[in-house]
C-alpha cells in the first residue's frame, strides 16, 4: 500500500519518497555550519532543527543520550549507533512525514519547527556526508572485469585464476573523494605516447583518455576490532548505506602504472559520491538473486540466503550484483579493522549489452570507437567541460528508492 | 661541537640527543590522556605540562596563539603548522634542554615543572603519533625490487620498465597501523596450498609464511589543495618527519591475491610504526647521494641538489636511498590532495649483500633456505611468539638520532 506525505513536493515520481528516508549533510546560506538531514521529495529535513523542536528520544527510545548525533558535521556518530538504531529512527521520521499517522501533527501542525526544519533542497548546499578513514575499491562487476581483462589479455585469459574465488580490491585514496557537484580537474601524469617503441619512454602531459567509472557505495556502521574477521552472517549489520559513486580514472596513466601493485595516479586525483546515504533497510525490498558464481565460494564467505544481490536500475538499466557481506567477510578475514565512514566501492557495474557499460573503456572499445553520451558530441574519452552524471533508483509507484545524482564537469588540467 | 644536556640519563650512547629532540605521543598512570612529548635522553619531556608552567609563545613568537597543539591526543595539529615552525620549536627545546644555555635554568631551576615534566620513558605509554588519513607505501627500495622481483620473473625482467622512470606505491592500509609493542596476530586468508596444480584451488587459513618488511616511514606536515601538485621544490616543506616502519607481510596470501590489482590481505592486517617522529630538519647533517638511476627522471621530480637520500644505519647496516621528496612530487602530480598526518613509506630497505635483506622473503630466497635471526632459532618464515623489532640510527659521538625500536610480537590466528 503506497502512502503519501503531508510535506509538498513529494510527487509519486520523487526518488526521495516515503519509502527512502536517505541520509545527508546539508547548510544553508543563513546557517553555514554542516548539519545531518534527510531527504523527502523536494526538501531536506533538517535533523539539528527537528530535534531542537521534537524530542526525538521520545520516539525512539534507542536514540535516547545519543541525539547530539544530529548537531555533527558528519553522519559518522550517526552510523555508529548500529543499524538497529537506524531503523527505529527512519521509521520514526516516516512515521512524521506520512499524511494523517499518529505522529504527523508534531511537525505538520507546529509551524515554527516546519518553517525553520523543512528547506527546499534548492537552498541546502549538500556536503560530504561521511569522514572517509579508508577506501577500498572493489572489482566486484563481473562483466566489466571480463569486458576489460579481454581488451588487455584476450577473452581467454580475461579473468586472473584468483577472480571466480574473491572479491578482488584494493585500497584506494580516501583524501580525494569529493561530494556531488564538486569540479574535477583532468589530471597530469606519467603517459607512453608510443607504447610500442622501445626502450619505453614516458611523457609527464594531461591525461589524454580521461573516463568515468560507474559504481555502488557503501558506508560502514559499526568497527570491528583489529584482529577480529566480521563473520559472513554479521557483515550486513556493519552496512551503514549506499551511494553512487564515480571512480574517475586516467586510462592512459593506468596503463604504464599499474604494473605490478595496481592503479595509483590514475585514480587518486578524485573520486565522487552521490550525497544522500540511501540506508541499508530501504533497499531491503529490492533484494535479487546474483550473478551466479560457477566456482563454489569459500565457507567464509558463504551467504544462508538465496537473495544477496540488489536490484539497482543505473542509468542505463543495469542491474547490479554486487555482494557487499561477501566484500566485509573477505576484507576482515586476516583481522582488518573497518571503521566507521570506511567506503566500499563496488568496481564498475556493467551489463552484458554494448550499451550497458559502466564506463568509456568499454563503451569505446579501449578507445577505438566514437560513442555518443546523452547531451555531448561523439567522443572516446571525457573533453574538458564535459558534466557525467550518474542517477540510479529502486521501485517506483510512488515509492521510489532512489540515490540522486552523483555529477562532476571536467576543468582543463593545471598549467605547470 | 657537542653540547651535553643536563637532564640526567642523557649518555653518549642514547639516540635521543640534544641533535635529535624526536616528537612522540605519550600517557602516564596518573594523566591517561594522551599528549604529545619530546624524548631526551631516557627520559619524556611533555609537552603539555611544559606549556603549562613555560609560555613556548614567547621562547618561540610564530608559536604564539598556537600552543594549544599541545593540548592534543595526537601530533597532527602542531604538524600543520609547518616546518619552519618545528624548526623553531625543536631549536628552542634543544637550547632549554642544554647545559649552560641562556633559558636553561627556566626549566632546569624549577624543581616543581621538572617533577612534572620529565617523565622516565619507563613510565610513559606511547601511543600513535599521529592521527593518519591515508597510507601509500612505495617500492623505491631498489635492491628489494630488484631481488624480489627476480625471485617472480627471473633478473632480466625483475624490474617493470615503468621502475626507473617512477616511485611505484600503491595505497594501503590506515586504519590497521598500530604504535611499536602492539600484539600482531597472524592473519587468515585464502592460500595456494599447491600453486602447481590446475585448476588454481585455494584453501581458507592461517598464513604459513608471515614475514616483515623493513621500511622508513614519512608524515605529511602541510596539506596542498586538490587540483594542486606539489612542485619538486616545495616537497621538503611538506615533511613532517619520519619513523620505522614494518609493514607486515602474508607472503602465501599475497602472491595468491595480487593480481591484477596490488597485495590486499596480505597486507592490510597490521602495519607497525615506531612512536617518535624524527622531525625532518633532524635528518639534514645526514644527507647523502642516492643510488644513481641512469634514466633521467622526468622533470617534475628533479631536485636541484645532490644529496638527495638520507644516509640512515637500519639494523643491519643498510643505508636507505629513500627519495621522499620525488615521492610527493609523483603522488601529487595529478592533483591528489595530501592531509597532515598522511604517511608514506618507504617499501621495503635491503642492501646488495646477502645479509642485507629487509624481509624473510629476501632473506631466505623465497622460503628455499633456513635462516639465522638474531636470537630465534633458524626459520623461514615467522613463527607464533616470534618478535621482530627494527632499529635505526643516524650520527654518532654524543649526537645520535635514532629512531628507538619498532616492535611487534607475532600472536596465534584467532580460532574460527
């Protein structure tokens, strides 16, 4: 049964409906100070001004000595209070935001707390919502890795022995991820121009094969002590929640980098989250069978349910299947300690369809063929002045799960 | 000249001289709070009890209106206030630790500061230094590479033709590094217990050939903005100063896990640091030139002078030809930002004779051959109980700066 809100705004069509609740941290031009908030259809609900007016460890007995949560920069303190907690608080939120429940008059009916608490998302400047400890990236999307390993090492050899039995990460740059919005400057680095001549010689220029990388977020909740292996059975209370996320990469650094520890340059100059944390329990019900995995998995990092995958429309209509409680059991597993705001990226998600790519790698054939981006020219890799956006959503009729945008325009390299 | 300190405990022998005055993080029974302090000697120095009865601001002016930095649980505050401030403040400890020096007597003559100030370094915990934002460990030691290497791919194609034109790193693990004394325990992971046989099956558990690595570690001071490489010329300003570092190995896991993408697991379990930070300006008299690479590097990590390197005695005499400043300059050269607190290290030491290995892997030809370490019996890898402990120390005669010991005791895998 869809319900509605009392708040304006929220049309059936809103990514940011009943159903979401996501999280973010907004400030407002007569308030600067970063604040938690949460989305529904065109506004932010300010969390700071609704707990000044609601007490809102009254409604959610959990939350009781904690709500200084809601006067923080971040959402770290937040997400450290466990997913149980989130629950009961998003529940409590909806509760106030649907039309005619038990709680609604508090907020609909107090004019004051509505007019101070309520901002049209137009006025909110949106702002990192997690302090980030660590980041690692996944390479978790199957067809991408296979779509990729093939144009570097031919479809026989695509995916390295160890691919089918972990998930395949590494560490990236925590310092360099920016929220949505934020410009992203093309990068200089080390590029063979000729990389069939030999002896090799590398060239230090701006990044000439300049791509974007379409990928799923998640944030941690609670720390597992160092030492300690987060089971795979537990994993999923660690998921604080998800966002988009775009992985900008330097295809022609990476190719003369790489070798033998993995991207560096290439992807350390930025990486761009989507702003609003879409919690775990409101991507509950879009569940879905993964991608099967011929090769058994590890006991570690066997799952006791059949649904372990997200159904995610992507821009593109890409379905992910990506396995975040596999990630957490498999990073732990020698005892690594994850904190709170860490960031899981899933590696680029791509379908098996020419369209259905994650990325202009692979859109453009390792940069062989023209493609054609909504709203931009015919073009193998990103131009100065080029803007990608990324959406993604959940259901629909009203009850939409969706993420928002993750965007960022390219500006022309620094002039050294 | 030597100048000698009055504070006892200070012998020809201690590498905490008056030419040292190395940063720390320490506690005592009676203040649990963590606070920073300057080793002397066999003694602490704290920082903030020092503050409290001296006015710094007025022995050091560009410290003025700052000196709340010692009123932190880390070292990161007073290290974004820059080099020529460290420089300023380490000059002003060293003249009020000296005999016979003109503020001497502001703490050698009251008896009541000194009682609370002086600290047996018996008496002090130590804990992190610094808060760390993010890890990035190069592979600029070149004699490790080059064996290393030729243990995977034979000498001819032991180094990558990207070796000699950049300082290959990779991003590690923040969160997992711990302060010298603290338990590492042996990490899980998924292991080729037969790498011959096909197809590749792994097996889920304990590491079977844990080793060290031996590395000199290196704290960002002052961030530069993002979008904004750090010019070869400045990079020296952005040094805060540097530890040991002993990064933790899980060889079985490693060489299983790191293709395509860096070592992971097998790394990201512990990584261990000594607890005083030798400041940069410390390390000047020991400038040395490093080891020649005859291909020209490129322009924007060439450095104007020829002492390049630091010329540090690891424990077993391996001098470093460690290149901190290229390392920035390459780290920043797309614009990735860097935060105060972020560390660099190294990679791994070794020299080019046979004993002058800074892993076991080195050291025992790939786990082919037994060896002797100082006081264990002979093995290849590490054993339950075993502790490694590295030392390192520059000059000598009165005026050594050392490193003090990083340390770690290896615990049993945690029953699963």
């Amino acid at each position: 049964m869809t319900s509605s809100s009392w708040v304006p705004g929220v049309t059936p069509d809103t990514p940011f409906s009943l159903a979401n609740i996501p999280f973010g941290v907004i400030s407002t031009k007569d308030d600067p100070t970063p604040r938690p908030a949460v989305a529904i259809g065109s506004n932010a609900l300010d969390m700071k001004a609704l707990n000044g007016g609601i007490w809102l460890g009254e409604l959610v007995p959990e939350l009781k000595g904690h709500e200084h949560v809601f006067q923080q920069t971040t959402l770290n303190a937040f997400a450290a209070l466990g997913r149980p907690v989130h629950q009961q608080v998003r529940k409590a939120l909806r509760d106030l935001l649907t039309a005619g429940s038990s709680h609604a008059a508090k907020l609909q009916d107090n004019e004051e707390l509505r007019q101070k608490a309520l901002i049209p998302l137009s006025q909110a400047k949106m702002h990192m919502p997690m302090a980030i400890g660590d980041y690692t990236d996944f390479y978790a999307g199957y067809h991408h890795a296979f779509a990729v390993g093939s144009m570097f090492r031919g479809p026989a050899a695509a995916l390295q022995p160890n691919y089918t039995h972990l998930p395949v990460g590494y560490h990236g740059r925590a310092s360099s991820i920016v929220v949505s919005g934020t410009p992203v400057r093309r990068p200089w680095g080390q590029i063979l121009l000729d990389p069939a001549a030999e002896p090799k010689q590398p060239t230090t220029a701006p990044c000439r094969r300049l791509d974007f990388e379409l990928e799923l977020g998640c944030f941690i909740s609670t720390p597992n002590e160092q030492g300690t292996p987060v089971g795979i059975g537990d994993a999923e209370d660690h998921i604080f929640g998800y966002v988009l996320l775009n992985d900008w990469s330097a295809r022609d650094i990476q190719s003369w980098e790489y070798v033998p520890l993995g991207p560096f340059n290439s992807k350390n100059f930025a990486s761009t989250i989507s702003p609003w944390v879409v919690l775990a329990d409101a991507l509950e019900p879009f569940r879905a069978k993964g991608i099967e995995n011929k090769t058994p998995v590890q006991d570690y990092m066997k799952e006791d349910k059949a649904e372990t995958a997200i159904d995610i429309s992507l821009e593109v209509d890409i379905t992910t299947d990506v396995v975040v409680p596999q990630m957490i059991a498999h990073h732990t597993l020698g005892g690594c300690n994850m904190r709170t705001g860490d960031l899981l990226g899933s590696g680029t998600i791509s379908g098996t369809e020419p369209g259905e790519r994650g990325s202009l790698l692979e859109l453009s054939e390792g940069g062989k063929k023209d493609v054609m981006l909504y709203g931009m020219d015919m073009r193998r890799f990103l131009k100065d002045g080029d803007t990608v956006t990324i959406r993604g959503v959940c259901g629909g009729n009203g009850e939409k799960v969706g993420f928002g945008e993750c965007t960022g325009r390219i500006y022309s390299a620094v002039q050294r």
